[in-house]
C-alpha cells in the first residue's frame, strides 16, 4: 500500500508566474491541480454550478451558453458581497474535484495551484506551501500582455489579493520568479526536498 501523496499548495499574486513555475513542477513529474482552470470548467459545464451561478448574477451571466466572464468579473470587483457569494459557490465544487483527482494520484506530492489560497485561510489543509513573488513592476508587465487590460485594473485586481509580505508568513518556501534559471534552481531544490523528506 503506497503512501498517500502529500498535498503542497502553490500560490502567488495575479503575474508572479505561479502557473509557469507550477508547470516546471509537473515537468519533474508531479502531478498538478491548478484550481482556477477547473474553476472555469466547472463553470462552463456543471449544471448545478451554472444553475446556481444564474440565480446569482441572472441571465446575463451567459452568453451562447458559455460564462460571460468580462460581465462577471466587473460585477464582483466592484461588490465584495457578490465576489464571496461567487466563490461560495465555485469554490466547494473545485474541492470536491480536487479530492476526486487526489485519490487517482501515485507520486510523492501533488500541487495543488491556486490564486487566493492563504487568503482563504486554507493553509492548515497543505503539507507546505509555497509562495511564488514577483516585483510589482514585472507583475503588471506580464499581466498586461497576457490579459491585454489597463494597469489600473490590474491594480484593482492586485488590490484584492494581500501583499507577498503578509502571504510569506504563511509560506514554507518563497519563489522569486524573476530570471528563470534562478526560478528553475529553486525548483528542482524544492523538488528534491519534497520528495525526500
């Protein structure tokens, strides 16, 4: 009977470059979970969800049957309310396919990827967390390339997530991702500790 993987949460602001340093994990092997893709899955495709996220926001919330994600995001930047009641819902459904995919897992540890995981006071859930950061600067610079917004509204998104000095406290290891080399060392170390210890 193998042991069961343990569980390790990966985190940082919106363009730490969380998910690249995740899929640098996955190519030593480990298995990943990145929450906010099978968030948008879940909202795309599970009926309950769907059913669930209309009565919230109304019929605006799709369109041609797919999330009307631009309508949703200004809905709940701009409501705290709206954001909680949002990831009340979301949030459980991902859980419970977190936990569904986990028991299919067979390697040392598993990541677990996710946006706001300190935040949500989940950390008593992991093994070990780890906090991928970035200079504010070169998180806007990715964000706007990728997302093609304004800084403004990156700064608003920024604004709702806590600052890196407050999720280090949190963190068993902390990431700066900045020159790739660097970042691909301090993985294959964290790598290595995980798998022995």
């Amino acid at each position: 009977m193998n042991k069961k993987p343990k569980i390790i949460g990966i985190t940082g602001g919106i363009g730490s470059g969380k998910t690249t340093v995740a899929k640098l994990f996955s190519e030593l092997g480990i298995p990943l979970f990145i929450a906010d893709d099978e968030a948008k899955k879940l909202m795309n495709n599970d009926e309950e969800v769907i059913a669930k996220l209309i009565s919230l926001f109304g019929n605006e919330a799709y369109k041609n049957n797919t999330l009307n994600r631009a309508y949703i995001s200004e809905q709940v930047f701009k409501n705290k309310q709206l954001l909680e009641a949002l990831n009340n819902i979301v949030h459980p459904a991902v859980q419970k396919k977190f936990e569904s995919w986990y028991k299919k897992q067979d390697a040392p540890y598993v990541l677990y990827e996710a946006a706001i995981l300190i935040e949500k006071g989940r950390t008593e859930y992991f093994d070990k967390i780890i906090l991928v950061t970035a200079s504010k600067q070169e998180r806007i610079e990715r964000v706007k390339k990728r997302d093609q917004i304004s800084e403004d509204q990156i700064e608003q998104r920024m604004n709702n997530q806590w600052s890196d000095d407050k999720k280090e406290k949190f963190a068993d290891f902390v990431i700066k991702n900045s020159i790739l080399d660097k970042t691909k060392e301090n993985v294959l170390f964290i790598h290595n500790f995980l798998k022995n210890n």
